[in-house]
C-alpha cells in the first residue's frame, strides 16, 4: 500500500477531525489508545538488593527487565504497525515542530553512545526512548481524525494512578522492603521503589481530582475521594520534592479557578484569610521549631539548603559538561563517572547513585549543551501550544471546545508537577522508570488535544472566509 506523509501547513485539512464527546470503556479506550498503558511502568517486583554489587552503568538482564521492555516493545510494535500501514499520516505543523525537537534529542542520545562509558546501556535507553516517542507520534496522528472524549482520558490516567497505588499497597503486604524503608527520625516512607513511585502518583490523582472538582466535571463526592487518597499517598512519602511541587500545582489551579467568576475569587479570598488565620493558630500551639523540624525530616539546615546533597551532584555534572560540552553518555554517563569520583566531599554512598536527581541536569549530563538546550525549547513549545488553547480568552463555539480547553488547562497542571518535581528527580527523563512514561503521556494529551483544536479552528475560518 502507498502511503502518502501529509503535514498541515497554513490551509485546512481536507478531512478535520470530528468532534466527539462519546465515552468507551476503560478497557475499549485503552485497547483504542495503548498509549495509556505505559502509564503502568510496567511495575516491578525486583529488590533492590538483587542489583547489589553490580555496576549499573553496564548491562545487566533478569526477567523483570524482560518483562518492562517487552512491554514497551509491544505496545511500540502496535504503533510503529499502524503508523506503517495508514493511507496518510498529519500532523499540525506546529505539532510537529515539537515532535521534531523531541527526534533531535534523541539523535543527540544516539550519538553519545559512541563516547558512552557503557555504551549497551546507553545504546538500549535510547532504543527505548525512540520508541516512545514513536506511541506518542502514533496517538497524535490517531486523534486528527478519532479524537476521544478527552475528559475521558484524564479519568483514565487518574484510575492507572489509582490501581498502581493498589499494587503498591499489594507489594506492601508481601515484601514491605520493595516499597517501603523506616529512617530514624523521619519514621516511615512509602516511596514504592521499583514497584511505581507513589509520590507521583498521588499527585496525578490529587491534581486531577481537584480540577475535576473545582470545574464540577464529576462526582464532587467522587472527585473527593480520590483527592484525598492521592493527597495521603503523597504525604506518606515524605518526599518534599513531591510535596511543593503538588501544592504549587494545587494552588495555582485555585487562583486559575479564583479568577473566572466574581462568586470563585470570593470564596478563595474568604478561604485564604481562613488558612492564614489557622496557620497562624498552628505555629502558636505547635511551635515554629517542631514544624521546622517536621518539614526537614530531622536533617540540619546545611543538608536541607544543599537539597540533600544534590547540589554536589549538580556541580559535579555541570563542571564536567563545561570540559565535555558533549556530556557523558545517555544515562550510563553519570553512572559511570560520578561513582568512580572518589575525590568528593559527598556524605552518602555514591555507588547507589544512578542519576543527577534533576531532570533538566540529567539531560545535560547524557548529552550536553545543545541537548539541554533542545529540551528547554521543546517543552517551552508544548507549553506555549497548550496554552493558546486552554487560555481563558480562546473562542469557544461547541461544548467540544469547552472539553479540550479543560482538559488542557489541567494537563498543562499535571506538566507543571513534573517541572517541578523535576528539579529533585531526574526519573523524568530514564526510560524505564514511571515518571518518564507519565510525563511522555502527559505531553501527548496536550498535542493530541492542540492538534483537534488547530484542526477545528481552521475548518471554521475557512468556512467563515467563504
């Protein structure tokens, strides 16, 4: 079958995407849009004492590693398929400048295999991020012309935060030290370890559910529930990276709520003026120094300014990426050469160490200045697209409209936590890990949800034109 690559320019697509407002089943959406099912990780139940000894910049294979790629393998294979066997594939221009700029990333990853320090490793991250990019590239094209019901697919990523969380609560009861660890004088953290990261989760369901609340797209008492269990599955963490980076996204959402009807900005001055005044009656009863103390989990004012000591490993990689501009190779890199720095001052033990714990240092780690820079330009490019939609003075005309604006104003939220959080994790950027797949999901359903809206808008200034 000849296929013909159609790239929408200026002019209108001969057949725009129609607009749906229909709900499928979880699973008929998710067989519609496997895309979603990268959301899962998928999970794994390896201790972490099985990788004890080995060095993790090489590569090293056991049945849960089979099981994560073949996963990845699979849903990749159904997309690369389906995008080989279509009559025609289009994509917005202005989408595909972004996709463009993820591929040069990745060309970037590519290359530095050839400098890599363990080269298998670097060689098969990038494999796995191109295929990624692949189902993403797959999803937008698919919804040009089957748009789903977009609020539908928030729901979605909510309900996979939420059976994901169970399987952590499930790995809990047969080997509490998958997902679990006690620390002296921070007491219990539920991280979730190689099962799923529960901090991210959490806040994927709380963010959601608080949108979905605010914006009465639900069940309030539905959107409840679920805000307050993705609230404790944050909290019990004790991540603070997790914690400031949900409550900046919650808070930013209420002001964006505050600000659309007189009645909204009322009821959150009245609510702020309540939470300054209890506040304030907490730090008098409880005392400032034992609320201090609760925040920084026990650790000295010196461990807490140096972000537990990821300042050391930000100014290890940013000294070494100003001698190689090119970086250290894709992932292996910073493995490699950051454990084998015995020279520094670094209070833990460093050969536990995989990553920057900063997404936007990790990337310049794996690949440079240029890559960092392509990254900074590539997000800068999905969150300028989203919010010319999601914007509150975009024109509306169809209760479909009113749907994707939603929905990006929410996704652009979900981004946003991962910005930020991003600044203490670097498992945004590792393919393998849950975060990468979240983040890429993330940024799929905000140029999916562009890509109908350039569509529309175009359709009706053609037929306006005539």
């Amino acid at each position: 079958m000849t296929q013909s690559v159609q790239w929408i320019e200026g002019s209108v697509s001969k057949s725009p995407a129609r607009q749906s407002t229909r709900r499928l089943s979880s699973l008929r959406l998710l067989l519609r849009y496997p895309i979603f099912l990268l959301a899962f990780g998928p999970p794994i139940f390896r201790s972490n004492k099985a990788l004890a000894g080995f060095d993790t910049s090489q590569a090293h294979a056991d049945i849960w590693s089979v099981i994560q790629v073949g996963w990845i393998f699979a849903l990749a294979l159904r997309a690369i398929i389906r995008l080989g066997t279509s009559d025609s594939i289009r994509i917005p221009k202005e989408v595909r400048n972004v996709l463009r700029l993820g591929g040069f990333i990745g060309i970037l990853y590519l290359i530095s295999i050839g400098y890599s320090p363990g080269r298998a490793v670097s060689a098969e991250f990038t494999l796995l991020y191109f295929l990624t990019l692949i189902c993403v590239t797959e999803f937008v094209v698919d919804v040009y012309s089957d748009p789903p019901n977009w609020i539908q697919c928030l729901l979605l990523l909510r309900s996979i935060s939420f059976i994901a969380i169970l399987i952590i609560l499930a790995a809990l009861a047969i080997d509490p030290t998958l997902v679990m660890s006690v620390v002296p004088e921070q007491g219990i953290r539920l991280l979730g370890g190689p099962v799923g990261n529960t901090a991210l989760l959490g806040s994927m369901m709380a963010i959601i559910s608080a949108y979905t609340f605010l914006h009465s797209l639900e069940s309030r008492t539905r959107a409840t529930i679920f805000f307050l269990i993705g609230l404790a599955a944050t909290l019990i963490t004790q991540w603070r990276g997790g914690e400031i980076a949900l409550f900046l996204s919650l808070g930013i959402l209420v002001v964006q709520w505050a600000r659309l009807k007189k009645r909204s900005a009322q009821i959150f001055v009245a609510g702020l003026m309540a939470f300054i005044l209890l506040a304030g009656g907490v730090v008098i009863a409880v005392g400032g120094e034992k609320i201090w103390k609760v925040f920084n989990r026990g650790q000295d004012v010196a461990d807490v300014a140096s972000a537990s000591g990821r300042t050391e490993m930000w100014t290890y990689a940013f000294s070494y990426c100003v001698r190689n501009p090119w970086g250290m190779g894709y992932v292996a890199g910073f493995r490699y050469y950051f454990t084998r720095s015995f020279n520094l001052a670094y209070s833990a033990d460093v050969t536990h160490l995989g990553n920057c714990h900063n997404a936007f240092v990790q990337v310049l780690a794996d690949a440079g200045w240029v890559a960092l820079l392509l990254y900074l330009m590539m997000n800068a490019g999905i969150v300028s697209l989203g919010w010319r939609f999601a914007k509150k003075h975009a024109p509306v005309f169809t209760a479909f409209d009113v749907e994707i604006r939603h929905v990006l104003r929410c996704a652009l939220l979900l981004l946003l936590y991962c910005f930020i959080d991003g600044l203490d994790m670097a498992d945004f950027d590792i393919p393998l890990r849950q975060p990468f797949y979240f983040q890429f999901i993330v940024v799929a359903i905000i140029l999916g949800a562009a890509t109908n809206m350039i569509i529309i808008t175009r359709s009706r200034n053609a037929s306006q034109a005539r």
